[in-house]
C-alpha cells in the first residue's frame, strides 16, 4: 500500500466513532482473518473491539475493509479509494490473497498462484470488476481459473473470458460452470500442468476439488481449513451440503498421497506448517471425520 498517507491512527477503545462493523456483516470470519486483534466476534457478528494504534494496524483494517463482501467494515469518515486498497496481498512469494470478496461466493476467499514462467492461476474467484481484473493481471498472464466447487463458481467465466483463460470445474458441479473449458472427471488425481495438481474431494460438493501446488500449497475450497478455535485443520461439518460419510471417505482416500507445507482454505482461515506437521494433522482430521455423523446445515456450529 503506498502513495497515500494513512490517516492517523485513532487511540480510543471501542468503536468511539471510528471504524466499526454494520448490521450486514455475515460472520463470514474474513476480517477477523485480516485483522485479528482489532476485530473479534461477538454475538454472531464481527465487532471492532479497538481502534488502529499505528500504521501496521490501520492497514490491517483497510484490509479487513477492502476484502469485507458486505463493505460492513466502515469509518465515518475515510472512504476506501483505491490507493489504499492492499490487494492483491502477498502471502509469500508464490500466492497472494485477492481479497474483494464477492457476495456471490458467500464471502469466500480466492487466490492467485503464481507460476514460474511469469503467469498465475486463480483459485476461486474474487468479486468481479474488470479494474480488479487489471491488478490481477498486472502479476502477470493469468492462464488458468481453477474453481473449487459449486458454491465459489459465480465470476469465473467472467474472469476466465477477461484473462484469456482456461476455466476448470469437477462433473460433479458441471451445472454450476457448464461452460467451463476443462471437466474433471472421477476421484483420481490430475496433473493440469505446471506443478499443480487436481485432487477431486467429493463431500461438501458432490464435485469438490483441491488443488496442490509444488508441494507446498493446498487450496482446500471448503473440504477443510485452519480453525484459530482449535488450532488445528478442520472440516465444515455443519455445512456439508452433499455428504459427510463421502468426505471421510474422499480424505480417507486423498490425504495419504498429500503434502504441503500451506492450507488455503476458501472459508476458514489460512496456515503454514512443516509439510510433516501438516501431514500428521491432516491424518488425524480424517479419522476424526469418519466419526462424523449427517447433521443439520447450521452456520453457527462453524469454530473459525
């Protein structure tokens, strides 16, 4: 973020007028993500519990603000002009964060791959606009938009048309994207090119799909994420729309053949692990997972 000074950070606890969270906030969990000491949960919703006390902290919530698929994260005064806007945000030095989050993905997360030669995939797909799209792109050639499932499928023809790109989406949830370029078929994996790996997850979607990259990176859609509750990968038992017994059985049957070191979950927060870490916790989660039952959808079971 540069070009524009912040305005000055506020000392004050509470909202004291300054930034706070309006009635549409969803308790996606995507500024508590961004902003974790300035934003907590509180009654359902998420609740600015202090103001900025420096610039690091003013960024954060200028980030909470910008990627907010409500816009609910407000000031009274200072607007969200595009100077200030932080996305894409680097995670490390092969994916960043592309924020914006769109209303038509439930608020999810999507991110940007970077890829060797100079291009990038994007996993997911951020609220459209085509001056989002010129960021993107100012990374580098975006090739390929690769969809996770059903629920995270609104722009990606959008994007995938403005990029020149290839669309991908599993059979499973063809009817979400029917004119995606590539259909993923069946449970086994694929290599799509360039180090990236498609691992077909059928369980919260009949055609949920996760993707690795290098070895290092999972973008896990929403077949499990990094609960900050627990400390620990989880599933999203309580919004399993297809089956629960099907996921325990597509992670029974995937996560030996995984490794990564990152879990890039659509909802649910992100973590970096040692690649052997990561591995032991992702096979406790799998039997823990063949002990889950069907339950009914609930959003507020969900332990960010």
């Amino acid at each position: 973020m540069t070009g524009k000074r912040l305005p000055e950070a506020v000392p004050e606890e509470g909202g004291g007028g300054g930034w706070h969270v309006d009635a549409r906030c969803t308790n996606c969990d995507v500024a508590r993500q961004l902003a974790p000491e300035l934003i907590h949960e509180k009654d359902g919703r998420a609740e600015v519990i202090r103001q900025p006390r420096d610039d690091a902290e003013a960024r954060q919530l200028y980030a909470a603000a910008f990627a907010c698929h409500t816009r609910s994260i407000r000031h009274p005064v200072q607007r969200l002009t595009p100077d200030l806007d932080p996305f894409p945000l680097a995670l490390d030095d092969s994916v960043q964060l592309c924020g914006h989050n769109s209303p038509h993905t439930a608020g999810a997360n999507a991110y940007l791959l970077r890829r060797p030669a100079g291009t990038s995939m994007m996993i997911d797909t951020p609220r459209w606009s085509s001056a989002l799209a010129d960021r993107y792109e100012a990374l580098g050639p975006v090739t390929d938009v690769l969809l996770t499932h059903r629920d995270h499928a609104a722009h990606g023809r959008q994007y995938a048309d403005r990029f020149g790109a290839r669309l991908w989406i599993h059979e499973g949830d063809l009817d979400a994207a029917p004119d995606a370029d590539h259909v993923l078929r069946g449970t086994d994996p694929v290599d799509i090119g360039d180090g990236v790996t498609a691992h077909p997850l059928p369980g919260h979607t009949r055609g949920s799909v996760l993707y690795v990259a290098d070895h290092r990176y999972c973008f896990s859609g929403d077949s499990f994420y990094w609960s900050r509750t627990t400390a620990d990968l989880e599933v999203a038992a309580s919004v399993t729309w297809y089956s629960i017994e099907e996921l325990a059985a597509s992670l029974a049957r995937t996560a030996p053949r995984l490794r990564f070191e990152w879990v890039l979950p659509g909802h649910g927060d992100r973590r970096r692990l040692p690649a052997g870490e990561m591995a032991r916790r992702l096979a406790q989660l799998t039997a823990r997972t063949r002990r889950l039952r069907p339950q009914p959808v609930d959003f507020t079971a969900l332990r960010w």
